[in-house]
C-alpha cells in the first residue's frame, strides 16, 4: 500500500483523487488546497487541510498546482523525508526545493474537471532521483494505468514544447476550421472524419509520410485562391505553414 | 442501375473504382486514364481506356483528375448528355466546361491509395444544378455511404480551405512534434494519446472552447522558456500561433 498526499486542486489533481480513491493499492491519505471551499467534497473519502503545515504523514507527496507555484510550496514541506513529485510537463526535477527525496508524476494528457480520463491510455513520464523511488512511482503509476516512461527532465521539457504543438495548436487549426466553417453555415461536423482520420494516420505511418495538400504538391494556383479567403491572421498562418511545409520537402 | 465511368485514376479514383465494383446498384463501366498501363490491372472488373474519344455511355461521369485538368478533361466529353461532375474541395462546378449536365461528387476526405477508406464514415458533399441530378449523385453517394451533405461551390471552396486547416496544417503540427522527440529520443508513441484526445475532444465541445496551455493561461514564462528551445522555423511558428491564441482570448 503505497500512501499519498495530493498538493493543489486543479485539473490533474482532481483526476487523480479519483484514480487513486478507487486504486487497490493506493491510501489517498490527504488533498491540501488554498481555498478549503474547493475541497471540502472530498470529506467522506479523506482528509483535506488548507494548511500546509498540518500535512499528513505519507510515502508520496504529489504537488499539482500551477508551474509557477511548485517552487515555493515544495519549499514549505518542511520535516518531511519523503519523496516530493510534481506533475508539470516544463518544470525540472531540480526546482523542487523540498528538502528530502525528488521525483516527478507527469500524466502526459490534456485534462479537463468535466471531462472523464481513462489512465489506463496515458502515458505517465517518470523520474526520480534513484532507482529505488523511480520504482515507488511505477509502482505508483501502474495503480492507476498501464503505460510508463522514463523521461529525464531535459526530455520532458521537450516533450511539453512538442505537445503545445500537437495538442495547443492543432486545436488552434480546428478553431479556425471551426470558423471557417461557421461563417459559410456549413456544419462543423463534415470535418469531423477528416480530423479523425489525420490523427489516426500518424499512428501508423510518420509525419512526414503523412503530408498531402496543396503545399505538399506546391498547388500554387490553389494556395493563392486559398489566401484570398481568408482574413489577415489566418492569411499570415496559412502563408507560414505552407512555406514551413514547402520547406520540409526541400530537405 | 446507375452507370458510372471515372475518368482519371488518383488517389480518390483508385478507391471509388473500389467501392463502385463492389456497389449492388452502380455499374462501373469503364475507368480513363491517360497512360493506359496504371489501369490495366482493372480490366478483370471493368473496361479501361486511355482516349477520351472512346468513353462510354454512362449516367454519370466522374472526373477525378488534378484541379488544373478538369476545366481542360471536361471539355473533351464530347457528345454526351449525361451528367459530368468533378471531386474536387477547390474547383467550382462551373468549371466544368462539358456541353451537358454538370455537378461535384466530392469525399471529403485524405486518400492515399496504400490505405483502405471506410465510405460509410466519409461525408459526401454533392452539388448539382437542379434537384433531380441532385438526387441521382445522391443515390450515388448512398450506395458506397451514408452521409450527404447539399454544399455549394462557395460553400465547398471554403470547406477545402478549412480542411486544409485541420488536416494538412494539423499533420505539419504533428511532424514538428516528430521532430522535437526524435531529436532528443523521446518515443512519438507517448504523444500519441494526446493526439487522439486532442482531436476527440473537439467532437463534443467547439474547439475554443477545448483550448488549454500556456498561450491561453497567457503564461509567459513556460512560453519564454519554451522559444528557447526551438530552431529558427519552429519559433516563428511557435509565436505567431501563440499569438493568434492569445487573439482569440481578447475577443
């Protein structure tokens, strides 16, 4: 029985409280947060604390607040020899100043409160300081899901920049096709198939095999026709990402 | 019975000339295509021919050739009174310079022939220049599909645009996100659940309001941190993405 204590409230923190609630091997002792209104619900499946002086005793502190915070409210986790992670996708191991043991629990997924997640599809990017407590997190991880990683906190920083790209800004591509599509009354939902099947692709084959479209095939009369559709923003995207797909068959 | 002849043989071709052998009420008569021997393998399932003089007679005539071409291929369906149509995202029906009937078949959808297309999930969009030949593309659509869309030439040059978008542009996100992994030897495959959400999650929420990360948290750091990370190009695109997020927040 591995025992936890849940740092911050947020999007993450609030799917893990599930997960680990219903984990077998998994003593949810403790969710801390700021506001104690936020958490009060979580009465009647554990202890919840707005101080974080009254932090329970446990095996794994898991802080999950915002980027910018985990410095700080590591540092007041005071007399406590556990080990001390944190979920970020861009934040180093070393930026925990806790004084004891360091890891990190990274759910590599989007979440949202309202949206359900199944663990059992996310990957879990792990790290810790010796072999010993990157096997505690596995142990730890493989309660809740299935797939885990080793991702050291330079490769973690990276992997975040590459999700900002393939989950921030290919939702900011539906967006536009979204408005697009709206402005014309045509029904979002014609692109769905579309949208489903580019992301099913890549699965099997790479990127760059995927690529079809008027840049791949340098349709210059297409492009053009294209551009004049557009207002001055989605004109400025759709002229840098075609010169950026142009380029890449150059190579 | 509605008898078809396809004139070209790309990508989309190659897989109607598929779907229509296999249909109960299509009969496939005869596919063109200007070099003779890409289609020679079909003639166990139907007449092939390489001369546009020779075409038979047929209810419908499916141009799938290049956008440039169909102005010129349609021209030079002589004698027939049969409706023409085009499966073009981009062209306008107009541009069919045949002397009889016109309209647009047009699968809205990637298509490379390696990979097998499922037509039942595949929107038809269909124009026509009155209700009948509506309806004849219509039950044409329905006999390898299911779902038809009634989209305009306007309606549909505006969609092509939006696909690009959401298919072309996605896959290039998803091709810098390749990159960044392979260069620090991060598996893609731990992105590959996120791709998947990301493109779900837009299925039941419009993607603005889906949007996550630090361009819409307007968190500057991560962001900072994150340009530093990246090559010249991918910079570039990093910026005027995050921005154009940004935009959309101040709305």
């Amino acid at each position: 029985m591995i025992s936890v204590v849940i740092i911050g409230y947020g999007n993450v923190a609030h799917h893990l409280v599930k997960a680990f609630h219903k984990a077998k091997n998994v003593h949810l002792k403790q969710v801390y947060a700021r506001s104690i209104e936020t958490i009060e619900h979580l009465k009647p499946i554990t202890s919840v604390t707005n101080s974080l002086e009254l932090l329970a005793e446990a095996d794994v502190y898991i802080i999950s607040v915002t980027d910018d915070a985990i410095t700080k409210v590591s540092s007041q986790i005071i007399g406590k020899n556990s080990l001390v992670v944190h979920t970020s996708g861009s934040v180093g191991m070393n930026q925990l100043k806790n004084s004891g043991r360091k890891g990190v629990f990274y759910p590599l997924q989007s979440f949202s409160k309202a949206k359900e997640v199944d663990f059992a599809t996310i990957p879990f990017c792990l790290e810790a300081e010796n072999d010993k407590d990157f096997q505690l997190l596995e142990a730890l991880a493989k309660a809740i899901g299935e797939k885990v990683y080793h991702i050291t906190s330079l490769q973690r920083k990276q992997l975040h920049v590459a999700a900002v790209f393939v989950n921030n800004f290919v939702n900011h591509m539906y967006k536009i096709g979204y408005d697009i599509c709206n402005q014309h009354n045509v029904p979002f939902e014609v692109l769905h198939p579309l949208i489903e099947e580019t992301s099913r692709k890549i699965q099997h084959i790479s990127p760059d095999k995927a690529q079809t479209g008027p840049a791949k095939r340098n349709d210059v009369l297409t492009i053009e026709n294209h551009l004049k559709m557009l207002n001055e923003e989605q004109k400025n995207i759709y002229k840098i990402l075609t010169n950026s797909i142009k380029n890449g068959e150059k190579l």
